[in-house]
C-alpha cells in the first residue's frame, strides 16, 4: 500500500469519541500503560519465527481479512452479511479505533469472528525498534483484552510493513505475523466490481483476503460469498486456517 494515499485515507474517516465510563476507563488504562516502560525486554535469538501469507493449498477455506481502523458503520454491515452467509472472519483491530468503537469491537467477537492485533496507532513497524515494536502491538493487545476477555494471538502489520525486529516481538508476544495472498485494494480504488474480481479471481483454499470495511466493500461483499459457495469454498478465521496445517 502507498503509505501517504493510505494515511488520507484514515484521516477522512475521522474518530467519534464514545461518551460512557466503561470506555473512558479502558482508554485511561492504556494511556497508563503506553507511558510505561516495556515489563521485559526482547531477545533476538536468531530463531524461525511464525509468518504466513497464506494457509496453503490444503487448508480448510478461504480467509477473508478486515483490517479495522474506519467505517464503523460499515463493519456493523459487514457483520450482518457474514451472518447471512454462515461465513466467519478475523477482523484485525487498530487500538485506537477500538477505544472510540467498543460496542462494535464487541459485537465482532458475540458474532463469532476472530479478532486480530493490527497496531495501536497504524505505524511502520519495519520503521521501530524491538521495544517500539513491542510497545505498539502489547498495547493494541492490552485494550483488546479488557475489553473482550482475550487477547489476539494474530498481528497483521500496517500496510503489511514489518522488520525483523517485528518478527521477534510477536515470537516473544507468542504471536504468529499474518500478511496476506490477495489483496482486493479496496481503500484505494472503492470499486465494487474491482473489489469483487481480485477476492475471487483464481481463489483456492488457504487464500487470505485483505479487506477493509468501505461502502463498495459491503457492496460486494454477499456477491464475493457467493462466488465462493458456489465454488465450494468455505470462508474460515484465519486461525482455522492455519489449524489445518497442523
């Protein structure tokens, strides 16, 4: 993704502020936690840590993928379609959308999707250091947490950004890095017909679909579930997925 026309994207979108005590508190918690100081450092051991960009041709089904900074109103349409459709997601949160958007984070997670980490404040992880690195994806987690009950054990990097330095802050954060094998642009071209042909063109079992919840998104989205039914395709968490491989 281009990283400016990406950023004007987030900034048309806007954030609401949510006036009820329950959010203030979680928002003044992780205001607390970011200022301090990381519990324990990180260390690079050279070790093979876990990144996928797909589950491969043997998993279970497809994955659609819906990184969540914006289009609030859009994702609680997104959720109504995935329940027509019998289809299951993983949605990965942006901290600073969820501290606005609680009872919509919430609702994700009732309907039975997966919640994913995909940063606090949308940066260029290949752009931070270990302990900025791990600061930013322990405090999206943190928020998640005290709102849910449960923490991600996914993180999908802004703009698919990363450096080794990210790779060894999820393996200390036992977290597994999640990229993507179709990428529909949606942010970008808001075209529905776009939309629907790259989720769907030359789909197969394993593909991990990257959305993001726009009106045109929305728009193709019961024509893209479709497509995949009709092809016998089931649409998995990203988790599922990656269980299939054992």
């Amino acid at each position: 993704m281009k990283r400016k026309a990406y950023e004007r994207t987030l900034s048309q979108f806007g954030r609401k502020i949510a006036p009820n005590i329950v959010l203030s508190v979680l928002v003044l918690t992780i205001g607390v936690l970011s200022l301090a100081p990381m519990e324990n450092s990180i260390r690079a051991d050279g070790e093979e840590t876990k990144l996928y960009r797909s589950a491969g041709e043997n998993a279970k089904g497809v994955s659609l993928m819906f990184n969540v900074y914006w289009g609030t109103d859009e994702v609680y349409k997104i959720l109504d379609i995935l329940t027509e459709n019998n289809a299951k997601a993983t949605f990965f949160i942006g901290g600073c959308w969820a501290d606005d958007n609680v009872d919509c984070l919430r609702e994700i997670y009732a309907k039975g999707h997966e919640i994913g980490n995909h940063g606090y404040f949308h940066k260029d992880h290949d752009r931070l250091n270990l302990i900025e690195n791990q600061r930013e994806i322990s405090n999206c987690n943190r928020f998640i947490e005290l709102a849910l009950g449960v923490a991600p054990t996914l993180f999908a990097p802004p703009s698919g950004a990363y450096g080794n330095d990210t790779l060894s802050a999820c393996k200390a954060l036992n977290m597994t890095t999640i990229l993507w094998s179709k990428d529909t642009i949606d942010w970008r071209d808001k075209d529905r017909s776009l939309i629907y042909t790259r989720a769907t063109k030359n789909v197969q079992n394993g593909d991990f679909v990257l959305m993001h919840p726009m009106t045109e998104t929305a728009a193709a989205l019961n024509d893209i579930l479709q497509y995949y039914k009709d092809k016998g395709l089931e649409t998995v968490t990203v988790s599922e997925n990656l269980q299939e491989k054992g």
